[in-house]
C-alpha cells in the first residue's frame, strides 16, 4: 500500500480514536439491536424488531455487526465483540424467512458470522456463513451464468433483473469455495462477475445499475435507471460496488481481468469525483439542484481505491490511494459526527434518486456508510484482515 505522510498518519490516527471514543458508548447502547437509520432523536433505529421491509431480512443487516468486528478487531474491545455477536444471533431469524431473503445474503452474512468465524474459530458462525453461501449459490442460473438478483414477484417480463450490487455478495462463494474445497462455488461467481463485465460496465467505465436478462441465455433485454437520476447516469453508489466488488473478485481468484474492470471504473469514478473535489454527490450526472451526496458510496469507494492501491505500478499506485484519502477527508469534514448526541457516524448518505418524493432516504444516516467509512479507516490504520 501506498506510504502515509507523518501528517496523515496523525490524522487517521485521531479519526480512529474519535470512532472508538463514540462507539464505545453507543455500541453499548445498541447492543442488542440491528440498525439502518436514526430517528428523530437521533437515536439508532432496530431491523431486528422492525416492520417490512426494515425487519430481520432487510438487505444491510450484516453491516452492523461487521462494523462492530472492525472495530473489536483493532481495539479488543469486548462491548463490540458482545454487539457483534448478539446482532448474529439475531439474524438467525432471518433464516426462517426464505420467501423475503435474496441475493444480499452476502451482505447479511459474510462480514457478520463470516467474520466471526474467520477471526475466532466460532463454528455456528461458520455453518450460518455456509447456509448463507449456499443460498447464494442456488440462485445461480446455469444457462444465464448470473446470479438472479431479486425474487419471482420482482419480474414481470419473464426476465430476471440483476443489479451491480451482487459484486460485492459473490465474496462469500469465494469463501466457500475454500472452507469446502469445491471449485464450484467459485467457479459460479466467475461466471457471475463475466457477465457483470458484460452486462453492466459500459465502454466509458460507468455502469448500470439494473439490468434484465434473459434467463435461457443470460443476454440483455434491457437497462433500467435504478437508483441513479436516470436511464444511462452515472449511480455513484454502484460505482462504489464496482470498485470494490471487481478488486475483490481479482483478490480472490488473481484474474487480471477483474483488476483491469476494478481499474477502469475507479477511473472514471476519480475523473469524475475530481470535478466535485471529492463530495461525492448521489449521481455524477444528477442536477445542479437538489443537492443530493451519498457519502456511503464515498466511504465504500475509498475501500475500493485503497485495495486497488495495493496491486499497480508506483505512478498508479499513488493515484488510487491519493484518491482514497481526499474522499475520506472531505467524509471526516463535512460529513462525521463524532459526537454522542446522535448513534451514527456519518451524515449525508442517500438511498436513492427521488425528486419529487420528498426527502425521506435523502442526505441522512444509513449503516453502511458508518460501516464502509470505518472500514477504510481501519485499513489506513495498517490492520490486515480483509473482511470480503
């Protein structure tokens, strides 16, 4: 990885121990919950006792207890341990659920019992990663090679929509395909990325976030807008997914093919972050007005760039990570609460494009920023463990 300067260092040192000092508090607070957002009152919300679709089967319930093993890992302290592992338990609800439950189990499960399985030895957590994994695996269309992103009732057409998302959930069948010795876990996410590639990345290095398949030969029926302002915009979150997911896919297997895709949508994430320095608004294509960030794909695109950093020549190299750390320090100015008047962390994250629909899901806290954001910083502390 690209060397910090002494500066840098001392600020992503402080940043570290602002986290900790917070979520020493409120990770004890929230103990025996599963949050997504806040209230109000600023107040972490719980998926583990909510209404759907914000139940036990919402798609980012694995970022909490992710988020607490971070920080367990690079503090040994037990408050995140316990909320990591009471969250896990928790989920086991989840498995029950199996009509509400879709391809972001790799979310859910990968970097919560995955994690603690990998870092403790815990073998419940090892068989809930492997059921996760081979739920994963059963949606895998074998004449399409794509892994079916939603669930019957979400198609009308008689195509099977897969979202740029799916990049960072095939992880955990690179990971069982280890713990089992089986190539074929890892041969389906091959097979899923490849058709990402194709699918999805356009020739400009942007990508689309939804596109329909055809399930009897996995070729294109159409791209839809999704989450982005519009058709053929630029999401900056699926760009983020990209990132990170391609560079993750290329860690895993050393196919340099998926490096060259993580390298080339990093670069026109860079490109087009450098016009905004480094706010990373909800879609690089998105009006003047409303002003719309997201700074969960900021954070998750910082992850990515940092990881990319790690495998280029030394004049590429420093780009990514340079990149990286502008994005996280524009995060820790504008956007970071370190304080304990509200349990998130970080503010300005969007779920979606709605103009016209008020601004619920808009410019307010969600879990995987927290989590993405100190994940990055962890990796800047010098921590080794990769979490995907």
């Amino acid at each position: 990885m690209y060397n910090l300067t002494e500066q840098d260092k001392q600020w992503v040192n402080e940043v570290w121990d602002k986290i900790d000092k917070k979520m020493c508090i409120v990770a004890e607070k929230n103990k025996h919950k599963i949050p997504y957002t806040v209230d109000e009152n600023g107040d972490f919300d719980d998926c583990a006792t909510g209404k759907f679709p914000y139940d036990i089967s919402w798609w980012t319930n694995g970022f909490w207890p992710g988020y607490m093993w971070l920080l367990y890992n690079g503090t040994k302290k037990n408050v995140y341990r316990e909320a990591a592992e009471n969250a896990e338990e928790l989920l086991d609800k989840a498995f029950l659920e199996y009509d509400h439950l879709h391809h972001d189990v790799g979310f859910m499960w990968h970097i919560s019992a995955g994690v603690n399985y990998r870092l403790t030895g815990n073998e419940k957590s090892k068989l809930r990663a492997l059921y996760a994994a081979d739920f994963l695996a059963a949606r895998f269309n074998i004449a399409g090679n794509y892994i079916r992103s939603w669930n019957a009732d979400s198609d009308t057409d008689g195509y099977n929509k897969v979202i740029i998302d799916s990049m960072m959930n095939i992880p955990l069948l690179y990971w069982a395909s280890e713990v089992h010795n089986d190539t074929r876990y890892k041969k389906m996410a091959m097979a899923h990325a490849d058709t990402i590639m194709r699918t999805h990345i356009r020739e400009d290095g942007t990508s689309h976030h939804i596109v329909e398949l055809s399930p009897e030969t996995g070729e294109v029926y159409k791209a839809l807008g999704g989450q982005g302002y519009e058709l053929g915009s630029t999401w900056t979150r699926g760009q983020a997914w990209a990132i990170y997911g391609f560079v993750l896919s290329y860690i895993h297997t050393g196919e340099e093919k998926y490096l060259m895709t993580a390298k080339k949508v990093a670069n026109a994430f860079i490109a087009c972050a450098s016009q905004s320095d480094f706010i990373i608004p909800l879609d690089f294509r998105q009006p003047e007005e409303p002003k719309i960030y997201d700074t969960t794909a900021a954070a998750c695109a910082a992850c990515g760039l940092i990881e990319i950093s790690k495998y280029c020549s030394e004049f590429d190299k420093k780009n990514y990570f340079d990149a990286a750390v502008k994005i996280l320090k524009r995060i820790d100015d504008g956007a970071a609460d370190y304080t304990t008047d509200n349990d998130n962390l970080l503010n300005y994250g969007s779920e979606a494009y709605y103009p016209g629909r008020g601004e619920a899901g808009l410019n307010t806290a969600i879990i995987y920023g927290d989590y993405y954001y100190t994940e990055a910083i962890y990796k800047l502390k010098g921590f080794k463990e990769l979490f995907w």
